[in-house]
C-alpha cells in the first residue's frame, strides 16, 4: 500500500460535467445549522408552562 499517495497527487482536480458549480453561498448554505428536532422548542415551551 502507497501511503504517501504519489499516485493521486498529480491528478487534475475532479469537474462534474452533470451538475452545475455552486457559488460560494450555496456551498456554505449547505453547513448552515438546521433544526434536527422540528417541534422540539414549542414541545418544550408547553411542559414547561
């Protein structure tokens, strides 16, 4: 096994023909934070009222 990975290192960098670039935005827009738990807040509000 080549662990110093002289046999990828010089490759050209991957472009998909498929799919469009994504600007900057939409890149971050993706690791944006998210609700895991929808409802999970007004659940709580309720029991804690």
């Amino acid at each position: 096994m080549n662990k110093d990975y002289s046999d990828i290192i010089d490759l050209p960098h991957y472009v998909s023909g498929n799919r469009p670039h994504l600007t900057m935005e939409q890149r971050a827009a993706q690791f944006a934070p998210f609700a895991a738990l929808s409802g999970f807040e007004e659940a709580i509000d309720g029991v804690r009222k």
